[in-house]
C-alpha cells in the first residue's frame, strides 16, 4: 500500500527472536523476524497452527507464557503520547513496566469471548473495572463511559444490559463486549487474535464490520491474526505470511492474493475450497511442518515444496525484494534460479472468483 | 431423479423438546427428511439451529419427543431389541469435531481402534482382529508404530484419523460426521475431506455431514438442508442451492460467506435477514412446499407462489 510510504512506523521488530523452554529443551518458535507496523493499518499474519503467529503478537503484549523469552532482537513502540516516546520492549522485564503498555497501548481481543470473560461478574462491573483502573476516574464516571462505549460497540438498551452477566449474552454479542473492553483504554494497537473463529457465518460478517467502523473512527493499528483467507481478504491492508515461525512473504493484500512469490504462499492458496473441483481430491500441502526444536538449515519449507532447488537443503534463503511492498524469503526469487510460474489453479484469482461469485444481496441473481 | 434413490434414513415428522427446569425448549420443530444411499447430504445453519440435535438423534443419544426415524424401512427410535439395537449401533457410526475430547486418552490407539470389535466381537480371533485394524490404520493413512500410542502424543489431524479409522473399522453403511473438520487447519483439512470422500468411493458409504463452513460444504455434498430455530427452511441439491437460494434465511447465510478475494471481498454487501420484517404468517400457515428442480423451500403459500415464479424466471 503506497499510503504507508506517508504513514509513521509504530511498532518496529528486528530480528527477533523467541525460545521456550519445555522440560529442559529449548524450542525456537520465532526464528528472526523483522517487521514494522504502520500508524492507523490493518495487518494480517496468518499461517498454519504452530506457525508463530500467536507467539509473535504476544512478544509485543506482554503476554508470553513464562517459560518463553525473546532470546534476540529488538521491539521498538513509538508513540509520542508516552514519556519516552521510543520504548524497546524487550526492556520490559516487571509486571508493573508492562501494565503502562498493556491494555493501554497495545490490547488483544482472543478467540473466545466466554473464556475471555469472567463468568460470574457482571459485564457493566467488568468494563467499570478496566476503565477506573487505566483513566483513574470514579464509578458514576466510570458507569456513564462504558455505557456509552457498550452503544458504540452496538450493544441495544446498553443501561438495561449494563447488570447481565457473559452468559446472558449470545457469542457475537459477548465479543462485543470484549472489544468494547479492550477499546475503552484507547489503545494504539488492537490485536484481534484469530477473532471470529467461534461465531456463526452471519455474526463474523458484524463483528469484522464493527472492528473496521470503530478503527475509522478511533484510528488505531489492527493486527489481525487468522488462518481464514476469507476474512484476511475482508479487512486487511496488508498480509503477512508465517511459516515454522518466519515471514517467508509479506505485501499488500493484493500483492499476497494476485502476485504471490512464495511456494508456501502458492500452497496456502491452493488449499482453498473454492479453487477445488468437485469430484476431484482437494489440494493438501504434503508432509508437515518441520519440529523447531531442531536447528533447521537451508529453507523450512523445502522438503514439502515440489519446486525446491539444491540450494534450498543448504542456505536459508534471504528476503527479496518485489516490489516497495512485497517481499518474499524464496530462492526462486534469485537471479540465477529458474523461471517457475505459479501453479494453474491459482493464477487469474480474482478472474476464478468472479466467475463463481453470486451477489445476493441483489434481487436477481 | 429421486425416484430412483433407495431411501436409507428417513426423519419423519421429528420434534426434539429439552425440559430444563420445568421450562421447555423445542429444539427441533417437526423435521422430516429422507437420506439416499450413497450420497452426501449436509445440515447446515448457524449454531442453535439444532444440526448437531438431529444428528444425535439418529443415534439416539438424544431422545425423540415426537415422530419417528426409520433406517431401510425399519423404526430405529424409542425402544428397540436387544439385537436390533446392536446392529443400529454398528451400522451407523459417529465422527465428532474435537477429536482431542471424543478419545479416550488413557487408552492406546490400538484399544481405541479396537473396542468396537471387542463390544461386538466382529473378530473371529487375535490375527484377525490385528488384520482388520492394521487396514483401519493404513486406510486413514497412519503407520503400525502408532498403535502403542496415546492420543495426546498426535497432532489434531492424526487423531482425527483416528476418530475415523474406529469408526472405519465397524464397517458401518452411514456416518454422521459432526464437524469433523471445524478443529483442524486447512492443509489437513483437505486430507481428511479426501479420506472421507475416498472412503465413499470404495465402499458406497452414506454421509451426514453436519458444518457450518459453506464453503467446504459446497464441495463436499450433493444435497444441502438449511436449517433455522429447529425448522428446515430449504432443501435442494448443492448447486441448485447456491445459484437459487430461495429462502431469505438462506440468502443471509450465503451471501456472509467470505470470499477469499480482496476486490470481491471489500466491495460485497452482505444480506440480512429479518424475520420480522420478511414474513407475515398472520393469516397464512407457513409449510415445507416443493417448488420444482427438487427444491424445498419453506413458506406461506403466497410466498411459495413468488419462489416459484422467481425460480422458473
């Protein structure tokens, strides 16, 4: 996206980097990443469970397990609203450094609104808690600024609902509400981890349409993190593609969807159903991901990838450039490697779509 | 072309009524479908619809409050004999959506895979029950050296395997698969859509495929019933379903589907439904009504007169 040539970097990652510990052996699952995220965007990570995503949002939340720590790198927040207006996060070691960033700067709403609430408090006496904690103001005040938040979020007769408790809630309504928790602080960042994976078709659509209203709005920085490229084609700007804990592409979502570089890319877009034909076995991506408590050498997809070349086995490839937006971790993408066009089904996307595409929201279809 | 379909399953006229606390809720209101041999047919609608309810009452976990389900003509709810049930038991197997809570994880796979043979002793002695699970595992694509296993030592697409090869392993003629795929990333996803589809090549099985992904659904049935509040409100052949969606209900949940396309995607309206709004049933019953291509669709009979007239335009 050209825009973010004008936009400020908010949040910068370099080479970073995450061990855990497991029962004494050490399991790398972030293998150097580096990435910026821009002021006021939507970026998308996505890849397969066990890719990272999870694990690199939560490097910037403050919400690693304890057994995991950034073995390398550095997390750079800029905002001008904080004493310092350039904090390295991987500085943070107490509990209490991070509550001045977490929920305040940077919130995350997860995938399932009932374990994310507190089942036997109110919603009002949970949201009240969040705002008297973070804007330090009285409970009158405290009730008026949820109630008004619970009507952004689209909650009806939010007064009368104020005193229900989470299980009176359906599933969309309760996410909701944890939006609504997680924006009464007036974050910068919202990490939306995989956000509408348990809620049915009709709700997803509103609670994706809600997030993207109320960012217009408010003007906050969107992660989202989803293995569903539906919804990565409905909100994001930008995408982000994980595999065994490395971006191996990253581009406009355009870029990603009509010019993908990468072979796990190719694959990724393969697997979808819509490209599937009907009597016909689906595309699967052989073999699995690789185990990263090993050292891995050369490229982490190369034994699942048909177009792997000798080089594949030995160096790990470096991120070319495609274009001022698009870059992918690919040998292919090397002057001396040959040329190797991406496979049938996925080329002419949007042409494939638009032949299958049916508006019914229109009389006649 | 249904004329010449056998009938294996048929739900006639089911209503499913939980009491909770002296309050009642009909979770299915008076369903009647039939399943043919061979085929795919897949329930969909959002949750509460009551798809995973008529799935458990077909193998009787949940109880039928009215009507009555026939499996090759014969009545296979309420109370059955001692053998009949047995045979319903073997012959109409269950895959659930989490395969890490539908195992038993004190068990190894080897017990888990067998214990249907033990209850029902399929197995003339130990070599021919090693035989027949040796093939349940090199169906479903997994290696003798699993066997000694337990399930938490699987990946989520390694036990759903498992779940399939116990229920392989009975030599059923129709699975109910809930969800089976809903748990699962989509890489593994495909191949365990490609197992089921291959077992139904091979053996003529019959599926229920119960989901909420219609994309996946698409490709994977030959019918499609819509379901809402416990009601069926469409029933038609998968393509004719997608391209003359008639029911507004069915309207809705079609057109919220995500299309992974960001230039299609950005752009689409979506389609709400409002019940309130769309229908009036103050002066007429609304009912289940054919409107021709094999095609149900639930309405008053002014509003089946426009769906017919919308069809055939």
């Amino acid at each position: 996206m050209s825009e973010n040539a004008k936009r400020d970097v908010l949040l910068s990652l370099k080479d970073v980097e995450v061990k855990f510990n497991v029962r004494g052996r050490y399991l790398t699952a972030i293998r150097g990443v580096s990435l910026d995220i821009y002021d006021g965007e939507s970026l998308a990570i996505v890849g397969e469970s066990g890719s990272g995503k999870s694990v690199l949002t939560k490097t910037f939340s403050g919400m690693l397990d304890s057994n995991g720590t950034i073995s390398a790198g550095s997390i750079t927040l800029y905002d001008k609203a904080l004493s310092d207006s350039e904090i390295d996060l991987t500085n943070l070691k107490k509990a209490s450094e991070w509550q001045k960033i977490r929920g305040r700067r940077i919130a995350t709403v997860f995938q399932d609104p009932m374990t994310s609430l507190n089942p036997i408090l109110t919603i009002g006496k949970q949201m009240c808690m969040v705002i008297e904690k973070h804007q330090r103001c009285s409970g009158e005040e405290a009730k008026a600024r949820a109630i008004d938040i619970m009507r952004k979020v689209g909650i009806d007769n939010p007064e009368k609902r104020f005193d229900d408790y989470p299980f009176m809630y359906s599933g969309g309504m309760r996410q909701r509400i944890v939006i609504a928790i997680a924006l009464s602080c007036r974050p910068k960042i919202l990490i939306c981890d995989e956000p509408t994976t348990a809620l049915d078709v009709t709700i997803q659509t509103q609670i994706l349409d809600l997030i993207k209203e109320l960012q217009r709005e408010l003007d906050f920085t969107v992660v989202y993190i989803t293995h569903d490229l539906g919804v990565v084609a409905n909100v994001a700007e930008r995408v982000a593609v994980l595999y065994a804990g490395q971006i191996v592409e990253i581009g406009t979502v355009e870029e990603i969807f009509f010019d993908p570089r990468h072979p796990y890319t190719w694959a990724l877009l393969s697997s979808l159903p819509q490209l599937s034909v009907k009597g016909e076995d689906m595309y699967s991506i052989a073999g699995t991901p690789p185990s990263l408590y090993n050292k891995i050498t050369g490229d982490a997809f190369a034994p699942r990838n048909k177009y792997a070349m000798a080089i594949d086995t030995v160096a790990e490839p470096p991120m070319f450039k495609v274009s001022e937006t698009h870059y992918a971790k690919t040998w292919l993408l090397d002057p001396r490697a040959p040329k190797v066009e991406p496979p049938e089904n996925i080329r002419n996307l949007h042409e494939k779509m638009l032949a299958g595409y049916v508006d019914y929201s229109e009389e006649d279809y | 072309m249904e004329e010449n379909k056998k009938v294996l399953l048929s739900v006639e006229n089911l209503d499913v009524v939980f009491k909770q606390n002296g309050n009642e809720f009909k979770a299915i209101d008076n369903v009647s479908f039939n399943v043919y041999e061979g085929e795919t047919l897949a329930l969909v609608g959002e949750s509460g619809s009551g798809k995973t309810t008529i799935g458990r009452a077909i193998v009787r976990i949940n109880p039928c409050t009215n009507g009555a389900i026939y499996y090759r003509g014969e009545k296979i709810s309420g109370k059955l004999s001692h053998e009949k049930d047995r045979e319903v038991v073997r012959k109409i197997q269950m895959i659930f959506q989490d395969p890490a809570a539908s195992l038993n994880e004190r068990a190894t796979i080897e017990y888990i895979i067998s214990e249907g043979l033990y209850n029902f002793h399929l197995y003339e002695n130990e070599e021919d029950r090693m035989a027949k699970i040796n093939r349940a595992i090199d169906d479903v694509g997994l290696l003798p050296e699993h066997l000694t296993r337990y399930p938490h030592e699987f990946s989520g697409g390694q036990r759903q395997r498992v779940g399939i090869a116990r229920s392989i392993v009975m030599e059923p003629e129709f699975i109910i698969a809930d969800e089976p795929i809903s748990a699962l990333d989509v890489s593994i996803r495909a191949q365990v859509l490609n197992l089921l589809k291959k077992f139904q090549r091979e053996r003529g099985l019959t599926y229920l495929f119960i989901a909420h992904d219609l994309s996946v659904v698409r490709f994977i049935s030959d019918r499609i019933i819509v379901l809402y509040k416990g009601r069926i409100m469409e029933v038609a052949e998968t393509e004719e379903l997608f391209h003359h969606p008639m029911h507004p209900y069915t309207r809705s949940l079609l057109s919220a589907i995500p299309i992974p396309d960001p230039l299609i995607e950005k752009k689409k309206k979506t389609f709400v439904y409002d019940p309130e709004k769309m229908h009036d049933y103050s002066k007429e019953e609304p009912a289940l009504a054919d409107i021709g291509h094999g095609h149900l669709v639930f309405g008053s009979p002014s509003e089946i007169e426009k769906y017919k007239a919308k069809r055939e335009r």
